[in-house]
C-alpha cells in the first residue's frame, strides 16, 4: 500500500477558498493543482512574484534567492508560495496583485 503524505487545509484569502495542500507539495503547486489563478513568475524563488504574507501557521521554505525574499520580510510574516511548504493548517494572502 502506498504512503500517502498528509496534507493540511490551506486557506486563500485573497480568493476566499481552503485546499488541500500536502506536506511535499508547495502552497504555489495546490493552488494551481486546485485552479486557483494564484500570482507567480519563476517558480523558483527567485523573482518575489508569489510573495505572500502568512495570516496563521506554519510553513518550511525551500531553497531560494535571497533576493526574493529577505529577513526583514520573513520576520513581517511574509513567504514565498513557490517555496513554501505546511507543516501545519494554515492561512495565507498573497501580495502582488488583487484578487482577478
């Protein structure tokens, strides 16, 4: 039988609605997996497009440029949604553009 990873409710604020992320996929990959029109560039944290600020929860970043995002953003609540994934339930807003 295959292990299946756990996966915690991701809320959106910007579009109101709560997903299923896994513990091994990124909160950028279950919004798109999930059709939400979520704001990013590179996808590899390197450009700051998918910047978002962390509302509630925790989550464990991947590698990424440090460009993208620094220390002081981080101790603001902010993360990269490319490079974020949760270790818990969480709520999050992303920062770039409005809600389409």
């Amino acid at each position: 039988m295959a292990h299946t990873p756990k996966s915690h409710r991701v809320t959106i604020v910007n579009t109101k609605q709560v997903i299923a992320c896994a513990t091994n996929q990124t909160i950028l990959q279950a919004a798109i997996a999930a059709g939400i029109d979520y704001p990013f560039a590179c996808a590899t944290g390197n450009c700051g497009t998918c910047t978002s600020r962390l509302e509630a929860g925790k989550v464990s970043l991947l590698p990424r440029g440090d460009a993208a995002l620094s220390p002081q953003q981080m101790k603001a609540g902010q993360t990269l949604a490319c490079r974020a994934r949760p270790r818990s339930d969480l709520t999050i807003t992303w920062l770039s553009r409005a809600p389409g």
